[in-house]
C-alpha cells in the first residue's frame, strides 16, 4: 500500500531527509552535511542514498511511497521547479524538480523551504485551519511563507515573501542581497554575529565572550544565553534585532491584515523569550484597531522538522486534488 | 434588459457616481462634494439622488439595472460590509453594504474604494490579463490594491493592502495613522504639502510661491509646475518623496513578485513623469534578479473613472460567478 512520504529538507550546510506516515509522523529521519557545495549532482545522488538506506531500515519498497516532497532555499523558480542562482547552495539554474523526479521515481511536489514550512505549520502546527497567515524564519537568513485564502502566495515566478528583504533601516548595514538596510541584514543571525563582532572590536561585550568557546566569536545562541543571565548588552543587542523585526512584521500586518504571524527558524525560537514580547508591544501600538483584530503573534511549535511536515502536506494534498 | 450598472466611488470630500453599460463605457457620471461630512444617512441619500438624476437623464429604470458597485474609503469590514472607523468620512461602523442595498433595491457590490480601482485596472487598464500585480494610489493618502493569483488579496477581514503604512523613514514623520516613518507620511500629496510648507518656514523655495495662488500654500500639483520649470528646490522635494515610495515599491516586488507595479492617484498620475524614472530605477537596482524579470512599473491609465470601472467589473463578475 502507498502510505509512505519521501520528505527532504535541502539547506545551504545539511540536507535533512525522511520518511512520513499518512498521518504526517515521522517513521525516521536522518540529517548529514551537503557532501558537496556547488554540485547539484552529488546532493541528488546523497539524497538517493539516504532515502535507500532509511526505507531498509523500515522495511518498506518503492510500492509503498505515495510521492516525494522537497523543500529548497529561494530563489527556485516555481513555475519551472529550478532553483535560480542560489547564494546559500551555489547551484546555478539546476532544474531539480525534474532530475530528482527521475532518479526517485516518484512523484515529487517541490517548493522554497519557507514556503514548505508554511505548509507544515498549516497542516501540522498551531496554524491549523487557519486561511490567513504569515511564517516568518529568523534564522542564518530571514524568510517566509505566506498563506492567503488558504493557500501559498507564490507570485508570478515563485519568488514571493522575501520578507528579510523589506527595508527596514535606511542607510544601515549592506545586506547579502546587495540593498541597504534589509531586514536581514539587521535582525537575522548573520546580523545578531556581526553586532556581537562589532560590540567586541569596540572594546565592549567582554562578559559575552565568557559564554563562548575559546577563540570563537558570539553567535545569536551565546548571546541569547549570556541574555538570560542578564547581561545588559547581550540583552541590547537582541532586543534591537527584535525591534527591527518588529517593524517588519507590522509592516506585513498592514499588508496582508492575517489572523496569525507565527515566527519559526533557530534564532526565532530559540531568542523568542526575548523577541516575541516586544514585536507583539510594538505591532499591536503601530497597526490599525483593525488588523489588531483577531491577530495572534507566536512561534512555531514544530521545531527543526517544520519542512519535513510540510513536505507531507504537499505531497498529501496533491492527491486530494486527483 | 439589465445592461447597466450603477457605480459610486464614495470619497472624502466627493461622490463619483456613473452608470455604465456591460461593455465598460461610462454612459453618464456626476461628481459632487459629499453633501454632510460624518452623516452616511445624508450621503446615502445624495447618492440615490444621483443615482435617480442620472437614470431620467439616459432614460434608464430599475428594471435596467443589472448591480450597483461600491468604493468606499478604509477601514472597511469587507465581511461585514461596514465602513469602520474612517478618519475620511467619519464615520463610525456604519453598515454601508445592507443599508445602500436597501435603499437602491439592487444586489450591491462593495469593496475598499483602491481593491475597487485595482479591478478596474485589472478589467480595463494595461493589467488585463495580469494574475499578480498590485495597484498603488498615491494620492492624498496612499493605499493599495492587490491582485495575486488573479483575486483581490482581503485578508481576513478586507483590511489587507494598506501599502501607505509600510515604514520607509524611522524616526521620520509621525502618520496620521499614529505610526512613525510611514510612506504615507513622506511621499503622499499631503506629505510633499507639509514639504513645502516646512522648506518656506525656513525662508526658502520661493520661486516655488511664484506659481501658486496670492497666500496658498503650495500643493504636490504647484511643486509640479515649478519642478516642470526646473526649479531645483522643487524637484528635490518631489525626488525625495519618489525615493520613500520607491522603497515602499521594492519592499513590495521582494514580497509578491508580481508583473506589474501600476502607480495611480493624483500625485502618482501627475508627478509621474518625475517620479516613475526614480522608482524603476531604484527597484531594478535592488530586488533580485527573479523578480525584475517580467516586471513592469507603470501609470495606469484609466486616470479618475478607475473606481467607476472597477464597480462594473464588480458586478460583471459577481453575474458571472451566479
């Protein structure tokens, strides 16, 4: 019986790969290193590999896979199922929707790894039944999935919900996408490591350097736990990065007036403690009484396998529609 | 037969009514200044004065009436259909959908009077055919329409596209919306008046005094004149409000990846000639290479009768639909 889903999560460093029920649990997973940046071929070929090796350790054959869901950063040509010039894989216009169709042999649903998420959070996470609402990742980098009248909001190619590309801070730091002021470049984990350089190139920040490894620099994890023991510019440096995501979701309240924002991504949930009080204070005085209506501001409860759930989702979903 | 429309765009200073025919023409149109500001029962009573007026005029009764189309100014309960708390007319969660409806004796159609203009564009301006573009209106306030995967985008309550309360400029001007730095606040018509109003409390742009009225205040029009004679002080002020809304106008192409931009409103429709160069520039300078192809930013081209329009295809495709 088809009741199984091939599900892989492809990132810039890991790919995280696994098999689902129908029910959307996990059977098993398993996450490794991308073998080789820069080669689309031996990812697919890793990929394969892993897929093979955890349906053995299931038992189960290619009669029993429903189809295939695969979540890959932007920018992918949605249309064409071709991941564009991509900073954080290094592939160039590799159509992978087609090649890695052909070597699993299985149906396969594809889209950009937020927008996936977005799905997982709609079909698994707190966002269930939910028609209008925003997954925003805080994470290495800032990114989304938005979910209108129920359903993904692609644009014409595929490249919709940038969100870490909203400007946010005119005249503020040069962001990897070549703008001024990103949100990214201002509140992602990339920004959090480089104001936590800054702070110490400056002299400052010496107690945060106590919470980190020898001879290793402050990512947005010491910095969060040198927060919690109340130091004041680790504390500083967060809630700034939170307030500049606070713009920008009030920014997509206004523009979208969605029933729920649910922020997800290593640094968006593991700094929540800190960063979903003051978007919230900040979104709820800067929007209209009427997008504060029945508006909700939370973090994912589904954690590093959001992809994994939301490529289930894909995969499920285009069955219901044949 | 039924093969007219009724048609009102309700602002805050006048009523534009027309009935129109199914192919789109305008037959007959009456603009007035809204006869009691902060009263819609006096309104709705102007507009089926009009409406009466305008029927004798072309000869036309109930029985000719396919539907009545409706704009009204935000915040607007589009589930609901009540106007809610409406810094322009003053009105206070007015239930204008049910008591228009009753009055006309008409199936009535009713969205936000920019949603409105942006399926007229989508209808019968440049845009037909186009499944993701978003309408900006840059008037004395701005606002917005948008059009993804073909539909109007409402949110889930009608309050989406409220594009003139994106943050360009924190630490700018406080909004009238109670926001710090809104786009509304630094390239509107009411912005480039208080523009021009700061720069002569300084003692300067008196050339630009030259061409409005003895002891008026210069508006985004006379800034128009003065800028088309080469007045430097002029085209700063007009070339700075085109950078905020291109800002807004990027922010907008990384979010939706749509087609087309289409700019609209008195300012937007009379400046454009200097601000539509600046914002495509801009943009093409600093959104991804995916979502510059296939974008065009343009002027819509259905100047003032764009929300007369967009009621017809309210009711054009409300028929279609039954």
């Amino acid at each position: 019986m088809r009741d199984c889903i091939l599900a892989v999560d492809i990132g810039g460093t890991k790919v995280l790969a696994g098999i689902l029920s129908r029910d959307g649990r996990i059977l098993v997973s398993r996450k490794e290193p991308v073998c080789a940046i820069g080669c689309p071929e031996e990812v697919l070929k890793q990929i394969f590999r892993m897929f093979q090796q955890m349906m053995n350790t299931i038992g189960i054959n290619s009669q029993n896979i429903l189809g295939t869901g695969v979540g890959v950063p932007g920018p992918l040509d949605y249309v064409r199922g071709v991941v564009e010039n991509s900073p954080n894989l290094r592939w160039l216009s590799y159509p992978i929707r087609d090649e890695l169709s052909k070597r699993l042999g299985t149906k396969l649903l594809l889209d950009k790894d937020t927008n996936v998420a977005a799905l997982g959070e709609k079909k698994y996470g707190m966002s269930r039944n939910c028609s209008h609402f925003i997954y925003i990742t805080i994470s290495t980098g800032i990114g989304g999935g938005i979910v209108a009248d129920g359903k993904i909001l692609h644009g014409q190619i595929g490249g919709a919900s940038e969100l870490g590309h909203m400007l946010v801070a005119p005249g503020g730091r040069r962001c990897a996408c070549g703008r001024v002021g990103c949100l990214e470049a201002h509140a992602s984990g990339t920004a959090l490591s480089l104001d936590a350089k800054e702070l110490i190139a400056r002299g400052k920040g010496q107690n945060i350097l106590t919470f980190c490894a020898r001879g290793q620099a402050p990512t947005a994890y010491e910095l969060g736990l040198a927060a919690r023991q109340g130091d004041a510019e680790a504390i500083a440096l967060i809630n700034r990065a939170a307030d500049y995501a606070a713009i920008g979701v009030a920014n997509l309240v206004n523009i979208f007036n969605p029933e729920r924002i649910v922020i997800g991504g290593g640094v968006g949930i593991g700094l929540q403690d800190f960063m979903l009080p003051r978007i919230r204070e900040y979104v709820f005085a800067n929007v209209f009484p009427l997008h504060k209506r029945n508006l909700a501001i939370e973090a994912t409860q589904l954690g590093e396998d959001i992809v994994l759930l939301g490529c289930a989702s894909m995969v499920l979903h285009d069955q219901l529609e044949e």
